[in-house]
C-alpha cells in the first residue's frame, strides 16, 4: 500500500454506499427499539414493575450516550484544536516522575532481558 492512501470525504463517496450505510443504521435502530418494546410488554404482562423501570432506565442512558457520542463527533475539530502550555500539560501526569522514571527503567530492563532470551535461541539454533 502506497502512503497517498487517504480516506475519501463524504462528497467523494458513491451516493448508493452513503445509502446503505445510513440504511443498515437506521434498521438496526429499528429493530433494537421493537426489542426492548417487545420486552417492555412482557415484564408488564409479567407484573415485573421494577424490571419495567430498570429498562426504561437503560433506554435513557442508552440515549444520553448516544447524544454524548454524536456531540463528540460532531465537536472532534473544534476540541482537537484546544491548545494548552506545555507547562500545564506537564503538571497533568497520574504519577509522580520519580514512579514515572522507575516504570521506564523497569520496562528497560525487561525488555533487554526479552532480547537477550530471543538472540540465545537464535544462536542456538545456528
């Protein structure tokens, strides 16, 4: 594969493949919402309230985080373009430097004892 492979935009795309992808979308949206319809009725007809709730429940965070995914997709240029100093994205780290730089050396050390087990089966098998 050549690196000039790019993904094409939208307005390069065939109109029947944008068709179709939309498509599929919106069947399985369809047939998801007659599920969880389906077994809404039956935990109703089963006299389960609290399962009745629970699943509307997760319908509600199943919308919440579908508007959260479609506001980062559509907010991704936008939030990628936020810029901050290096100083303050220094000061951002969950561990210390001294654990940072022990992790590192013990990672090091691994590694250089992986490719020192690796180059002894090597030679033994010259």
């Amino acid at each position: 594969m050549s690196s000039s492979n790019k993904a094409k935009s939208l307005e390069e795309t065939a109109t029947w493949s944008v068709a179709v992808v939309v498509f599929v979308l919106v069947a399985i949206s369809i047939v998801l919402e007659h599920v969880l319809h389906i077994v809404e009725k039956w935990l109703e007809k089963k006299h389960k309230p609290a399962l009745v709730e629970a699943l509307e429940k997760v319908k509600a965070e199943l919308m919440l985080m579908g508007f959260i995914s479609l506001m980062l997709t559509v907010l991704q240029t936008p939030i990628s373009d936020i810029c901050i100093p290096k100083s303050i994205a220094a000061t951002w780290h969950p561990c210390s430097k001294k654990q940072e730089e022990k992790k590192y050396d013990s990672e090091k050390q691994l590694s250089a004892k992986y490719i020192d087990k690796c180059m002894d089966k090597v030679r033994s098998l010259q």
